[in-house]
C-alpha cells in the first residue's frame, strides 16, 4: 500500500518590489498585503504549505530603492517566505551589502553557486532542507550568470555560469543528502524558463528532482512543462499572481503521485487583507512620498515601452536625452533599463525611478565601424527572437539599422544618413553595466573595445541627466522612428 501525502507548493518570482495593490474599478488587485493574504488562508486550509520565492525581490519600486533592500527585507519578513533564491537584482546594492541584507532576513535564502574564488568557500548556504507532516523537502537554488556580470568588479567572487556546471552542482548536492531519505527535491532557480528546461534535461533521473521552481524570465504558462520527468514552472512577474502546486507525493518512492498547478489571481475578491503589512506599507509610504511625490513634467500622452526587444517610445526618448546631454556619436541604452510598459502623461518623480531604476555611470568607448556593425549584429542574433533573455539597446537619434534575418545581413545601417564605414571611429554611450559586460551584450569583450581608446566615465548618473531634461520640457511627445526594422 503506497504512502500519500499532501504538499502545497505557493510560490512567487520576480516580484521586483511591486508592494502596493492597485486599483482596478471596485477590485484591488496585487501588492503583498492581499498576497499575504492569501499565503495565510492557505496555510490555516492545508497545514503541508510552503511558500518559496525565486529571486527578485529587489528593484522597481521607491520603496525599495530610498532604503536599498533593507525595507524589502523586512516586509518579505511579515510574508514569512519558507525558503528564498537570489535572483541578478539581489545583487545590485553591491553583494556586501546583499550579504548584510540576508543577516536581516529571518527566512533561509539559498544559493548553489555562488562561491570565493581563493577558497571555494560558498557565500551563501545551498541547499535548505523543510520537514513536513514527516516529509523531507530538499531546496536547493541556483542563480544566473548575470550575476556575475553585476559584480564583474568583484574579481574575488565566481559563480558556476553555465548549465552543465548547474548540474553538476546539483547532482552533487542530491548525492550528499538523498541518503537521509528525502522525499521530495525542489530546484529554486533564477536562470529563465528556456534555460530550467535545459538544465532539467541534464539532470540524472537518479538525483530525485521533482520540481523546478523558476523565475528570472518573466514568464507566464498555462500548465508546468515536463522534462525529464521534472515538472517546470514560473509564477510571471509581480505580486498579480502566486503560482500553486497541489501535489500527491508518493513516500515510498519519493515521487509525485498526482500533481495539480494553477496560478491564482491576487486581488480583493480571492484574498483578504493582511492589516499588518499593509500598516507597515503604509508607513514606508508616507515616508518616500515626502521625496518622490514632486512631478518632474507631463507628457503630451503616454509613452510606451512594451517589449524589450524592439525599439520603443520611451526607450527612443531616453537614449536621445542621454545622447545630446553626454555629446555622443550614439547612445546605446540598455532595454531593460527601462522597467514600465508606458509612462506618463503626468510624471512624478517616483514614476520616473520605478521606470528608470538603475542610476548608474555613462561610459564613453571609442569604436570602429566595423566592431560597431559587429555589436548590432550580435543583438539581433537569431536567439534573441526565439525567446532567450539576451541584452537589447535602443538607439539616439539618427541611427537607422536595416536587418534581414534570412540572410543574416544590414541592408541600411546608416548614423545620421550617412553610411557607417568600417575603418571610421564612432563614439558611443554605454551604462556602466553594459560598458562592463560587452561581451554579454555584444559578443566582443571589453579588452577589444578598449584597443583605441580606454573608455571613461562622462555621467555620474543617467537619472540625474533624464530629471534635469524632463523638468524643464513639458508636452514632449515622441514617436518611434524606425531606427531599427528587423524583417
């Protein structure tokens, strides 16, 4: 006679600080006082609940940026999270302080690959190991390779970067523990759904994974995907929805038995509201509301930036402020620097660090035309439009890029309507994580970039430059222009 036992798995991702519910007709929707909410209504319901998070609690909201992580910390505390992974975002205070950050923290968070170079020591713990109504939940989390582009300055500090190494690591984990009879094996990842099937494909049937929890590509599904046997999942983005599993899982074997997920909807009419939160909420509320309530101007309408991968209103509009401001040949902005689908038309101060939440340097590169066609051609690879989460630009003012995918080649490529010529010398604007990580960005490494001139810093701050800007124009307006056409 088998042994069935019940496990809820609740489980959020890319939360990106989005704290507050908003307003949708009579319905409330979002923010994590309805979201814990519903994670306490479920645990008084099934007494076998975990809740888990996969990275990215950081970034996108005042509330979280004015106090660096610090107040995320304590309202995920009052979400009580059974287990926590990093995602890149945890990491952009500087991981000194995301190291302080987890002292903080009263849940575990936990991290396979993140290790000290000299000694291999890990900077974080790997694995967490949950007892449930007899049950032995193992947890283990592992993180992208973006992070070791966040902290690329860090030379001490090394992460294993690719799948194979992924799995490994994780089958080395599995090994050490499956001997203490486990029941059950999660995967807490932050590596983008495309890459957790990938990496669930490499994974040895013996190791016992039953479940990969992911998070970093923002993805929606309808139902888990399976590989491997391995039941895959992402929870979207923000807090307008939790992933649920409700799964059967076999003891003897230590397997899923039956398994049902869905992801439930977090407004007013499913969730009540946890009072305590939001009282908490409220209170870092008031608080940056002092300081971001100021409006920085009004545009003519909304702008939009609905997709990272294709030039966008918003992005056209940034990178042409950055480019006059900085006097450079062109701007080279980061796409998903840009972290709103539209902006506007009355921009507040807080609207624009929520937009724009990286305030980090300008560098300037000198390159030639030649390395410069190398670097678009390698942001409009092929991947890029299959789904994989890659670095994309939008340009300033007066590039105009023609590319045919069939044949792999420009058609146009002109600045300023004239023909970029291989052997001319053209500077660009890069933000200091794009000018650290060219080879990520633009498959060419930093070092060959640098041969004519070494790049420097001409911008302290890229929020600075847009607040100066937009504060003193009111009723802008801007139009894509057709600055790159991928046919």
């Amino acid at each position: 006679m088998a042994n069935y036992k019940k496990l809820v798995l609740l489980h959020s991702n890319d939360m990106h600080g989005d704290f507050l519910s908003e307003q949708d007709g009579d319905n409330l929707i979002g923010g994590v006082s309805l979201l814990s909410g519903y994670i306490n209504k479920v645990r008084e319901e099934e007494p076998n609940t975990l809740y888990c998070i996969a990275g990215d609690m950081f970034r996108g909201s005042v509330i979280d940026s004015e106090f660096k992580g610090i107040s995320t910390i304590e309202i995920m505390n009052m979400l009580s999270p059974d287990v926590v992974t990093i995602g890149n975002h945890e990491t952009d205070y500087g991981l000194s302080h995301l190291l302080f950050l987890e002292k903080c923290a009263k849940f575990p968070i936990i991290n396979a690959n993140l290790y000290i170079k000299t000694n291999h020591a890990r900077l974080f713990k790997p694995y967490t190991i949950i007892e449930v109504d007899g049950m032995k939940i193992l947890f283990i989390g592992i993180l992208t390779e973006e992070v070791l582009a966040q902290t690329k300055n860090d030379g001490l500090v090394g992460t294993f970067v690719n799948v194979e190494e992924a799995a490994a690591e994780v089958g080395k984990i599995c090994n050490a523990y499956n001997a203490i009879d486990i029941d059950f094996t999660v995967l807490l990842t932050h590596i983008g759904f495309e890459e957790d099937k990938k990496l669930a494909a490499k994974l040895d049937p013996a190791w016992g994974v039953d479940v990969i929890i992911g998070g970093h590509s923002h993805t929606f599904i309808d139902e888990p995907a399976v590989v491997n046997d391995i039941l895959i999942v992402q929870a979207g983005t923000g807090t307008d929805q939790i992933g649920r599993f409700d799964i059967t899982v076999d003891t003897d074997t230590n397997s899923v038995a039956e398994y049902k997920w869905h992801s439930i909807p977090i407004d007013a009419e499913h969730c009540p509201l946890d009072d305590a939160i939001e009282k908490l909420l409220l209170q870092y509320k008031s608080k940056t509301d002092e300081k971001y309530s100021r409006v920085v101007t009004r545009f003519s309408r909304k702008l939009t930036h609905p997709c990272r991968t294709q030039e966008t209103e918003l992005g056209d509009l940034f990178a042409d402020v950055l480019k006059r401001s900085l006097n450079v040949d062109l701007m080279l902005l980061g796409s998903g620097s840009i972290r709103c689908e539209e902006l506007g038309p009355i921009v507040l101060f807080s609207d624009l660090v929520e937009s724009f939440p990286y305030d980090d340097e300008v560098y300037m590169l000198t390159v030639t035309g030649e390395q410069l066609k190398r670097m678009i051609k390698y942001m409009v690879r092929d991947e890029v439009w299959e789904g994989a989460h890659c670095e994309f630009y939008q340009f300033s003012e007066g590039m105009q890029v023609v590319y045919t995918r069939e044949k792999h080649e420009f058609i146009t490529f002109t600045l300023n309507g004239i023909p970029v010529e291989d052997n001319r010398t053209y500077t660009i604007g890069l933000q200091r994580f794009h000018y650290l990580n060219t080879q990520i960005g633009f498959g060419i490494p930093l070092e060959e970039l640098s041969q004519l001139h070494k790049g420097r810093i001409v911008a302290t701050s890229c929020r600075e430059i847009l607040d100066e800007y937009l504060s003193s124009h009111q009723r802008l307006d801007q139009k894509t222009g057709n600055r790159l056409v991928v046919i």
